[in-house]
C-alpha cells in the first residue's frame, strides 16, 4: 500500500513573517540560516513559489562562476539586456537589479559559498545596500548552512551588513508532533522510536520514510547504504576543520556524561580544551548548557551540558561506537535495550513541548532541576502568582499504583527546592507512555497524562 505523505511540513510561522516581509511597502534584507538538511531551501521554495522571484544557489565554484550564473539567472528575472550582454561585477549587477520597479524577491542560498570564494562579498554588499538596494523595491535574502559564517559575515557585530538587515530567521528541528505528517500510519508510541533517532530533521524523516517499511526495521535507517550513517560526520567536518577532539567529546555526552568533570574525564582532555569546544559547541548549538530551573544566576558549577539534537545522540551513542559491526552487517549488541533506555531522554523532551503546549497553568520558565543525588525531570513556575509543578517522565507503562509510588516520591523530591517555601501552589504529575487509571488519578488533583493524549499533525 502506498502511503503518501505531506511534502511540506508546517513551517507556518516563518512563511507568515516572510509574507509578511513581502507585502511591505519597503526594501528588505533578511536572513535565514540553520544546520543542513533542517529545510531552508524547501522554505524558500515554498515561500517564493507564486511570486516574481529570482533563486540563486551558490557552490564552491569560482568567484567568477558563480557571478556569472547569478547575474544570468538576474537578467532573466528582470529582463534586462545590460546584464544579458555584459560582464558586470557583483556591485554593478547588484545596482541594476535596484531599478526593477515591480517587487522582486533576490534569493542567494548558501551565501557562505561566495564568501570562501571572494573575501569581499561581505563588503560589496553592504555598499550595494547602502547606495542602491536600501531604497528599491527588492526583498534580499540571504541563506546559508554554515552557522558560524552565517554568523560571523552576516549577523556579527564585526560584518560590514551588521545592523543592515531587517528580519532574520533561524530555522528550527520541527516538533514531535509534525513526525506524524510523515508516518501517518504509525502510533504515537512508533513516532517517539522515529524522533529519537531523526529529531525534527525533514530531510532525515524523509530518509527515514524511504527506509522503513514496517517500526521493527528501524536499524535500516542507519544501514551503510543509507544516508545517516555518515551524516553526523560530514555535518561537524563542514563546521570544524579537525573534529577528533569535538567527536570525542560528544561521545562523552551521548553516553550521559553531562557534567563538567565527568566529561574531561570521559574524554581525556585537558580542562582547557573541553570548556574551549564547548563554546565552540554552544555557540554552534550543537551542545546547550543547562542550569537547574530555579537557579536564575546560572553558576557554571551547576551546569551539565547536553546534545540538542537526537539525531546527533543517537549517531554518537549508538552509530559512532559500532561502525565496524554496522559496515560488517552486524547487530549492535543489546541495541533494543540500550534503545529503549535512550528513548526516556527523548521522552523528556517531547513531555517538556507537550507541556508548553497544553499549559496546565500559566507558567513561564520550565526545565530540569537537580541538586546534589535530587533530581526532577521536569519543573515549572510562575514568579508572580507563585505557582509551581512538578513533572515526573516516564518511558513505561505504569499502573495506578505505579503513579502513586512516582507521585509520593516525587512529592518528597519537591521538598528540596527552596522557592517560595510554605507560600506557593503545587501541581504534582506524571506523563508515560501509557497509563491506566488517569480519569481516577486527576480526580485526586493530579496532572496526569500519556501518549493518548498528545495531538498529533
């Protein structure tokens, strides 16, 4: 049976403020940058699909090649002979594009591209912006993947466009609940196994669609013919140019080594050289640096450190240790366990978007909390109306009685943050995978909820 699924996911957000862009009665300049294969060119796509628009992607051909293919596609857009007959620089083709008098979209995806083949691109626009593009009817889009030129050409305070640019856009992994636009046959039980391995990656989920042909095949994603085996590597080889120490660490992270010293002792590394790829890491968003909840000054003694992206834990927990066995058509040993342990890190994160989605009260900061042996998966408060709550995830099917020893455990737990004590309101929940009895639990005032009811898109 042939299952089709939405080629266009959601993204309803950014098209809106694109439209937005667009429709305004002034030049724009914006920028839109994110890792590879998260779906910028399929947002542009979408975005320019019925409009006068002009899409140019760059590559790592010359500096010349790539004007030429640029002014081409340009004179074709604006029908003009001067470009169509001539050899203009990037300043000059830039100026003719200004006097097109209709509203024209100029798309330049992977930017970057043109600046590893002309240090000066950074310059030239920002004159061409200057002088002639800050006073047309042009909308100029910027794209790009590498996060860290995007950053330091683009967006930086040091770039000669820094402060030119009207709107930005970083493009984010879709949420849990869009898996199920590409697996529209799967339960929600089947999604959480797909995310833990593709996150919100489009293109993954697409590879993953092509791959899998019932939940039980799930090792053909990451087969050696298949297209993540090798991602993770050449993703972090087009930001880093020697990522052994950078491998090494996130290894040490998949493997839940998430403090400070724990990681330089997984490692191996100096402590100088891990707190330096960290920032690196951070700044990348690859890794994100997490303070429990309540702690508002952030002391970096508190900090534990973790991968934002499943695709990438998973690749480092399960992919990385084992490409001998994999290349060799081998099983990596205890994979359903180990697995399924995993997936109770994932299961955290998706409870923490469903939560922000439902809103059980008004809360405005949620995270982990932790203190010395204490741990809670999950808590949330509102300063003003000192309101708290307090969430238990759990990977399992549970039982009433199961809730029961989890909600009194967890309610001992709650004791130790010291917020507001004697003077706030208490939320005390759970969310599984399944639960039997939740109608009989939030009688008793409890939050409860498992995969029954997330909604799913």
């Amino acid at each position: 049976m042939l299952i089709v699924f939405k080629v266009f996911v959601n993204r309803n957000d950014e098209l809106n403020f694109l439209d937005s862009a667009y429709r305004s009665d002034r030049s724009e300049f914006i920028v839109i940058y994110g890792r590879r294969r998260i779906g910028k060119t399929e947002l542009l796509r979408e975005f320019i699909k019925d409009k006068n628009a002009v899409y140019f992607l760059a590559d790592e051909r010359s500096d010349q090649d790539n004007l030429s293919d640029f002014r081409t596609l340009v004179a074709g857009g604006i029908d003009s002979e001067l470009l169509s007959a001539s050899n203009l620089d990037w300043g000059d083709t830039l100026k003719e594009v200004s006097k097109n008098e209709k509203r024209l979209i100029i798309v330049i995806d992977e930017y970057p591209y043109l600046i590893s083949g002309n240090k000066s691109i950074p310059s030239i626009f920002q004159k061409a912006w200057d002088l002639y593009l800050n006073d047309s009817n042009v909308m100029l889009i910027l794209c790009g993947s590498s996060i860290s030129m995007m950053e330091q050409h683009v967006l930086g305070s040091k770039s000669p466009l820094y402060g030119r640019r009207s709107g930005q856009i970083r493009v984010e992994p879709l949420k849990f609940k869009h898996t199920a636009s590409f697996f529209p046959e799967l339960m929600a039980e089947d999604l959480v196994k797909i995310y833990g391995i593709t996150d919100g990656i489009p293109y993954y989920l697409k590879e993953a669609r092509y791959r899998i042909k019932k939940i039980s095949d799930l090792e053909s994603i990451y087969s050696v013919e298949g297209l993540l085996i090798e991602e993770a590597e050449i993703l972090l080889k087009y930001e880093f140019r020697e990522p052994a120490k950078y491998f090494s660490i996130l290894k040490a992270l998949a493997f839940g080594n998430t403090k400070f010293g724990d990681i330089v002792n997984a490692t191996g590394l100096s402590s100088s050289i891990i707190s330096q790829y960290l920032s690196n890491l951070i700044i990348l968003n690859i890794v994100k640096a997490q303070y429990p909840v309540t702690d508002m000054n952030q002391r970096s003694r508190n900090a534990r450190y973790y991968i934002t992206d499943n695709y990438f834990t998973f690749w480092f927990r399960f992919v990385y240790p084992n490409k001998s066995l994999i290349y060799n058509n081998l099983l990596i040993p205890d994979f359903g366990s180990d697995f399924n342990r995993y997936l109770g890190h994932v299961f955290e994160k998706i409870s923490a978007e469903f939560l922000w989605e439902v809103r059980p009260f008004g809360f405005t900061q949620m995270g982990r909390w932790w203190h010395k042996d204490v741990e809670i998966d999950l808590v949330a408060f509102n300063e003003k109306t000192k309101e708290m709550m307090f969430i238990e995830c759990k990977w399992s099917l549970l039982s009433m009685g199961d809730c029961l020893r989890v909600l009194n455990k967890l309610k001992e737990k709650s004791m130790a943050i010291k917020w507001n004590p004697g003077g706030r309101k208490e939320y005390f929940g759970i969310i599984a995978k399944r639960i039997e009895g939740k109608d009989a639990l939030r009688e008793k005032g409890f939050l409860v909820f498992d995969l029954d009811d997330f909604v799913l898109e």
